[in-house]
C-alpha cells in the first residue's frame, strides 16, 4: 500500500478544560474524499483547523507526504499554500469584486499574477459571467462557490471542507454540491466535515463518524451508513436519517 498522502497520530486538542480532539488517528490516500459525520460539537471543525495549522494541536503528530507539519517552528505559510480550507461563511472582502477576492492571495503570497488561472477557474465552475460582481450582487451558493474558487487558486494539494452547506438555503447546497462532485472526479484529495448524509452516502470513499473527540467507526459508505457495528454510530445515524 502506497504511503498515505496525509496521516494523524494521536492528534489532541484542548481549549482550556474542554479535551475536543482525544486522541486521533486517521490515514487520508492521494485523491480519496473523506466525509467527517457526527453531531454538533464533536470534534469535526477543530480536526479540519488542526489539519491546516489553523489551531496548533496539543499532542500527537499531522504528516504531509511524510513530514511532519505540526512540529514547531514548521513553516506555516509553506504548509497552508499545499492545504486549502474552506469555511461555512464565505468570508469574502465585500470592498473587492470575486475576481478580486480570488486573485489576492495568489498575488500576495505567490508573488505572481494569476489572472488566466482564475479566469478559468470561474469558468470552470459556472460563475464566468459573475467574476466582475461584488459579493452582495452574488447569491449564497455562488459566493460560497468564489469561496472554493479562492482556495483553488493557491493550487493546493489538499481541500478541506467546513460544512460549507451549512449557511445555504435548501435550494442552493445543490450547486455547491456539483463542485464537490467535478473535484471528486478530478481527484482531488479532500476532507469533509458534513451534515449532507446523502453527498456523503453518494460521493465518499470513506465516512468517519466522531463523537466525544474521536473517531468511532469509519469505513466505506455503505458499510457506515447499512451496517454500523458501534451502538453509538447506530443512534447518530437513526436520529438523522428518520
């Protein structure tokens, strides 16, 4: 078996007395979809942050290609450039139009202008015609679909994905969801912390549903959500899917 693009060992996390990561494994393959399932406040945002860097981790080790980029003293910008993330709330400058939006940090951290990178990039994913708009002219599907656009154009290795549905109306997750599926079938190596069951259900290679700060139970889709062998992913999965 090939080495894993990303791998946790015994990832901890804590805020102040709250242990929210207890102790994560978890081996992710170049150009697999892992989808996080589980309930509110267990663990499937601050595992995403730790990924990137965004929060420190307390204990244990996260490894790139067999690096160790939780180690201190690693150098962060290196590490969030080859590992994208992208948030429930948009987050745009709403002084800048998308196009805007997109080529900033591109400029700012790239050192390089990516304009036909973009122009692309907005093409590619159904938003030609609205790269010159503010984000108050677009809808929330398509300023969250800027959102997975800006991550794009860093070029990154590794897309993390933060219940990026969560802030749509009903009749919008659909179109962001259609990204998600050109990326799959793209292969790009990605991790979702979701509440859509059936994108998850549908699209995964794998599902890991945590709870308490770990991982439960993983495995392939139709084993998780046909046969879950662990009481606790049974009742999860009753209470959502009734």
């Amino acid at each position: 078996m090939p080495d894993p693009k990303l791998s946790l060992r015994g990832v901890q996390k804590s805020f102040g007395d709250n242990a929210v990561l207890r102790g994560i494994d978890l081996d992710v393959a170049a150009g697999e979809m892992v989808c996080l399932i589980g309930a509110s406040g267990s663990g499937k945002s601050t595992l995403l942050r730790c990924i990137n860097q965004l929060e420190p981790i307390d204990d244990g080790a996260v490894w790139l290609d067999r690096i160790d980029i939780s180690e201190p003293g690693r150098d962060l910008s290196s590490v969030r450039r080859r590992i994208g993330i992208v948030f429930q709330s948009y987050n745009l400058f709403p002084h800048m139009s998308a196009l805007e939006n997109v080529l900033l940090a591109p400029r700012r951290v790239l050192q390089r202008d990516s304009t036909a990178e973009a122009e692309a990039l907005f093409a590619r994913f159904g938003l030609a015609e609205h790269m010159r708009k503010y984000p108050d002219q677009l809808s929330g599907g398509q300023q969250q679909r800027v959102a997975v656009i800006r991550a794009l154009a860093m070029q990154p290795e590794i897309m993390l994905f933060d219940e990026i549905t969560a802030a749509l109306d009903p009749e919008l997750v659909g179109e962001v969801l259609q990204v998600l599926r050109q990326l799959r079938t793209e292969g790009m190596t990605m991790i979702l912390a979701t509440h859509e069951m059936g994108f998850a259900r549908e699209l995964a290679d794998r599902v890991c549903f945590m709870d308490g700060g770990v991982i439960v139970e993983q495995g392939p889709p139709e084993q998780i959500f046909s046969a879950p062998q662990v009481a606790r992913t049974q009742a999860f999965l009753r209470s959502v899917l009734r």
